[in-house]
C-alpha cells in the first residue's frame, strides 16, 4: 500500500475544513478503511492549482494528482479503494451521477457566491488566513473579481438573492426527500428492531460516490461561518442532520463534531 497525503489547505488537525471536496476525498478513504496523512499544502503547488489535492508515494516514486474525483478515479483504477459504483445497475449509477452533478456543478456555485460575494471578509480571512494582511487585501480583491466573472458567467450571478435562496432550499428538499426514503427503507429491512450506522442516498446497503460527495458538502455547510443562509437551511432538515451524523460518527470519531445550532 502506498503512502497518501491529503493537502487540506488548511492543516487543523481532527477538524473539518470547509472545502466539502477535501471532506469528500477524506470520506471516500475512511470508506475503504484506507490510511492516509493530512497536510496544509498550497494552490501554488497543486497540480490542478486547486485544493485538495493528493501525493501517493511509493517506493520508488512520488506524484501528486489534482481534483476530487480524478484522484477518486486514479485510486479505483490502481485498486486502493474499491469501486464503489462498480455493481450498481446503469439506471443506479446515472442517478448518482446526477446526485453529485447536482451539488458540485450546481450547490457549490450557489455556496461560492454566498461565501464570496455576501459573506466577503469572513470568507477571505478564512481562506487567506495565512497571508499577511496587506497582501491578503490584494489578493481577496483579485479572487473577489474573478469569483464575480466566474459566477456571471456560469449563471449563478445573474440572479437575485431571493431566487438562488429558492434554488438552494430546492436542492436540499430533494436531496432530503431521498434520505427519508433510504432511512425508512433501512428501518423496514430491520423490522421492529432499531437500525444503526448510516443509511445511505440511494438507499443501498453500502456508499456510493454520492454518498461521499453528499457528506462533504453537509460538513462544509455546517462548519463554514462565511454560509449562514446555507447552514440555515441545512438545519431545517433533521434526517439530513442524522445521515451526516451517523456517517461521522461511524467513520470519522477522532473529528470535532459540528454545532447545530
């Protein structure tokens, strides 16, 4: 087994952060029971100039890969994790893929704004904590610009505050929806008897991609002090709160729990 690294962005040991990417990649390894080391690292040196990124090193070499779900897709191929979409049906997997296509190209854009336009200097002060402050002014300028252009572009921009709130409430009734049915799927397999450990999104018996994807983007939602309207509506769903929770506390005890408050 080869040595992985998970470069956080932030190092801040047993505590999430609040890239629901890094949450996801940290899930998909706890998943498969898998080791890995945690480390700060820099969009400077990222292969894809993005956080998290991952190093795997071996005996004889070292490379680092970039993107959540290309470093998902290299451990599949290289069999460190296993694939955990390898024996859904075609309809099952389509449905995961739209599950994550929803909150990575969609609920994330969503969180940006709300992080960097609405909640700017929480945001920046975060992120940028670790340059000093002069800089840190003139760098939160450029990423405030370009996170602007990005999100005009995109769409997310070109809608009122009221209308991306609907889209976002609209996101998690959805992704509720489904884990009330999975939850209740789970407490009829077990009859009268109390269901334990974590149920899953598409109502399976193991995880699947959405799940780690889902997990992350909870955590991320409830940790960041930068996404109050985010967290806000992520509490008005107590199943949502329990999947995440069961999920925690069955793969991820030595974290700091979240506030839900």
């Amino acid at each position: 087994m080869p040595n992985l690294t998970i470069y956080r962005g932030w190092l801040e040991p047993n505590r999430y952060v609040w890239s629901p990417f890094v949450t996801k990649l940290e899930a998909r390894l706890r998943f498969a029971n898998v080791p890995y080391k945690a480390a700060s690292g820099s969009v400077r040196t990222a292969p894809k100039g993005k956080i998290p990124y991952l190093e795997i090193t071996d005996e004889d070499s070292s490379n680092s890969i970039g993107d959540s779900t290309l470093i998902i897709k290299h451990l599949v191929e290289r069999n460190i994790v296993p694939d955990l979409n390898g024996s859904l049906s075609p309809a099952e997997r389509a449905h995961d893929l739209a599950l994550r296509a929803l909150l990575e190209d969609k609920a994330y854009f969503y969180n940006t704004r709300e992080r960097w336009t609405e909640n700017y200097h929480t945001m920046r002060d975060h992120a940028l904590g670790a340059i000093p402050f002069p800089v840190r002014i003139l760098v939160g300028i450029l990423i405030y610009r370009s996170t602007l252009q990005t999100l005009h572009g995109q769409g997310t921009g070109r809608y009122t505050d009221d209308e991306i709130q609907s889209f976002r409430v609209e996101v998690w009734e959805a992704v509720n929806d489904l884990l009330v049915a999975s939850k209740a799927k789970k407490a009829q397999a077990h009859g009268d008897g109390e269901e334990e450990g974590p149920f899953w999104i598409l109502g399976g018996n193991d995880p699947t991609e959405a799940d780690a994807a889902l997990f992350g983007f909870v955590v991320s939602g409830l940790i960041s002090t930068a996404g109050p309207k985010m967290k806000e509506v992520i509490l008005g769903f107590p199943v949502v709160l329990e999947y995440t929770g069961r999920i925690h506390d069955a793969y991820f005890p030595d974290y700091e729990r979240w506030e839900e408050s």
